[in-house]
C-alpha cells in the first residue's frame, strides 16, 4: 500500500554539536508505520534529501531522521529552528 505524503512542523534538534542534527517525527504523522522507510524530505520546501525514517526505539513510539550540515544549510536551518516538513514515503 502506498503511503500519501504528510507535511508537519518540527524542530531541528541536536545532542551535541559533533553529532548530527535530527528531526523526530510523532506517531500520528506516520498512521500504520512500525519500521524504518526510506523517503524524499522536504524542508521549508527545500530538497528533496532522501533519507531513511527510522523508529526511536527504546519504548518510545516516534521516528527520527538524521539531517547533514550540507542540507541544513540548503534549507537555511539550524538547529533549534523550527520548519515545515514534508516527507515523501517512497514506499
């Protein structure tokens, strides 16, 4: 089954400024996803960057994808901004 795309807004977060920025996607953003996915993101309507959506873990129920340096700053985000984010399941 094909997946529509969904578009929300996040903040850019990050632990630690040698580890990559993140975006964590809620669970009602991803309705009938339980595993990682690939998909085309858009931020700000910047990219698409694809990137793989991945569940936390842990026994917590929301996703996360990684961000890179080059893409943030295509974007014209840093980390704390808050944006728009379109994901595009290529699924």
């Amino acid at each position: 089954m094909a997946h529509a795309p969904v578009t929300f807004q996040a903040r850019i977060l990050r632990k630690a400024d040698t580890l990559p920025r993140y975006i964590v996607v809620r669970p009602e953003h991803l309705p009938g996803r339980s595993a990682a996915f690939a998909a085309e993101v858009l931020l700000n309507n910047a990219g698409p960057f694809r990137r793989n959506i991945r569940p936390w873990g842990k026994g917590n129920d929301v996703f996360f994808f990684n961000l890179t340096a080059p893409q943030c700053d295509r974007a014209g985000l840093v980390t704390n901004d808050t944006c728009e984010v379109t994901l595009i399941p290529l699924d």
